[in-house]
C-alpha cells in the first residue's frame, strides 16, 4: 500500500494504471474510521482494479462552533486497517493543496437547487454541504477515478454528490450499523457507555415507523423522550421532495441531538414492494 500526499503525484499513479487498462475507486473519508468505511473499501474493491481511499478532515464541512479541532484524528490505526484491507494508496492531502488561496467556490451556480442543500442537514448544518460538494469536486478533479463510493448512512450528501458530479459513477453502500442497530459513525466516540444504549432508540423508531407501528406524530413524540429532536421527516427518496404522484421511494430521515451530539439517521424503501434498500 502506498501512502499519496500531493495531487500531482496521485495524478501520475492513477495516468500510469489506467495507461494499463486499470479501473480506480475512490472512497473519500475523513478518517477515523470504522467498520462502515471498511465496507465501502471492500465494495470499492469489487468493483474496481485499484483502490484509493483518501483521508482528509474537510474544514469546510466544520462550522466555527464545530469540532474541527478535536475530530477524531487516527491516522496510524486508519493506515494499519488500509493495510489489511489491501488498500492501493491511500491519499492524504494537506489543505493548502485541496484549497489554493486563488481557487474561488461559486455558489449561485447551485442557486437553482438550494433547497437540497439547505433542507433537513442543512438547516442546523447550512455550510455542511457546500462543503461536501466542494471537496468530493476537488478529490474527483485530484484523481480522476472512474468509481467513487458513498454511504448511505449520509442520504442528503448523497443525494447532492449524485447531482451534482459527472463524469465518476457513484456507487452506494448501505448503512453499516452496531449490533444495536445504531449507525456507526466517527462522532460515535464521544458518546459514553449509556448514551450509545439510549442512541439505539433512533433507528428502532425509525424501524416502527417504516413498519407502521408509529405513524410520524407518534415517532416524533417517542424520539422526544430521549432526544431533542432536530427534524423527522418522510420524503420522495429520489428527489427529496415531498411524497407525489410519482414517488417511487420513500426515505425517512431524521436528526437528533444527544447532549452535545448529534446523530443522523434514515431508511428508505421502495413503495411497489416495501423492500428495504
Ligand atoms: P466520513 O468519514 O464521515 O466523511 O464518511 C466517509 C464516507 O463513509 C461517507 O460516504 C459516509 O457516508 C460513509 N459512511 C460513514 N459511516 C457509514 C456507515 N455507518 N455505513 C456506511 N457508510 C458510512
């Protein structure tokens, strides 16, 4: 396995393996890193010749409140895990490499589809995804993969990577959970002992809801008992808009705080067949 740090360097890796008919994956994380990013490499690794996955902590996905600084960093154990996965590169830029002073983020030319970005995550979140979309844009320019692979677990920024990327075909891999069913997720460190009991209840309500058992009100109020909630809501799974006529997927998305943290979470479903994806 062989650890990138500059653009230039990954650029001539990956010329030199496609000049040998290669295809490239990319799975672009942000480190410490669990078992589901491991299942990306692994999907990554079905699906492609060679595998990059880089790690950098996007400070654009951070807000000056947020935990940039104490992110959980954990390079050594995310490189010896690579190792073992059987990883190509993994490629680690520094920050002045993927933001150059000159380089200018255009904004309004998402003007049209704002309320992608500004609905649900967005709202508490409202730099989150500008964010997103500016460092998978810079990664994909960086290395020119043929594949890139996301995880469900983030439905919003998926959706957004979706649209608004071309030319690298995204592969989605479903959300890799605890035995208790809650959503692995870097953050889930800062949780204690008891709190990751209690963080279990979001998933299970989401369960109820998807199955009926709870219609929305009643989900909402039993999330309130041990969360506050940020917003629960059941939208069309493609478009992220409200349930029509031609909804075909419906996805339940939710947010909540847990003391300081805050989880996301979310299941979505085929109306024909109420197959869980
Ligand atoms: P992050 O390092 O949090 O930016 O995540 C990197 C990628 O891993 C993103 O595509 C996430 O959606 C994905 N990911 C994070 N947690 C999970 C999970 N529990 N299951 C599946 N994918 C995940």
């Amino acid at each position: 396995m062989q650890k990138i740090n500059t653009i230039k360097a990954i650029k001539n890796w990956v010329e030199f393996e496609k000049s040998r008919g290669k295809t490239i994956a990319l799975v672009p994380t942000m480190g410490g890193l669990h078992a589901g990013h491991l299942a990306l490499v692994d999907l990554a690794k079905n699906r492609a010749d060679k595998v990059v996955v880089s790690i950098f902590v996007n400070p654009k996905q951070f807000a000056k409140n947020e935990d940039f600084d104490s992110y959980p960093r954990t390079l050594a154990k995310d490189l010896e895990a690579l190792k073992i996965k059987k990883v190509d590169v993994v490629f680690t830029p520094n920050a002045t490499q993927i933001y150059p002073k000159d380089m200018v983020f255009n904004q309004a030319k998402f003007s049209r589809y704002a309320y992608l970005f500004e609905i649900l995550c967005g709202q508490t979140r409202p730099h989150f995804f500008y964010g997103s979309i500016q460092i998978v844009t810079r990664l994909f320019e960086s290395v020119c993969p043929d594949m890139a692979v996301f995880g469900r677990k983030d439905y919003q920024q998926l959706k957004i990577i979706k649209k608004f990327t071309s030319g690298v075909k995204i592969l989605e891999m479903p959300t890799v959970r605890e035995d208790n069913g809650l959503a692995m997720s870097t953050r889930n460190t800062y949780l204690s002992d008891s709190e990751r009991c209690v963080a279990a209840l979001l998933y299970q309500t989401l369960q109820q809801l998807a199955a009926g058992k709870l219609n929305k009100n009643q989900a909402y109020q039993v999330l309130e008992k041990s969360f506050k909630v940020d917003y629960l809501e059941i939208l069309d799974g493609d478009t992220l808009i409200k349930i029509n006529d031609n909804t075909q997927k419906i996805a339940i998305l939710c947010a909540v705080f847990l003391g300081k943290n805050r989880l996301i979470d979310n299941i979505t479903y085929r109306l024909s067949a109420k197959v869980f994806d």
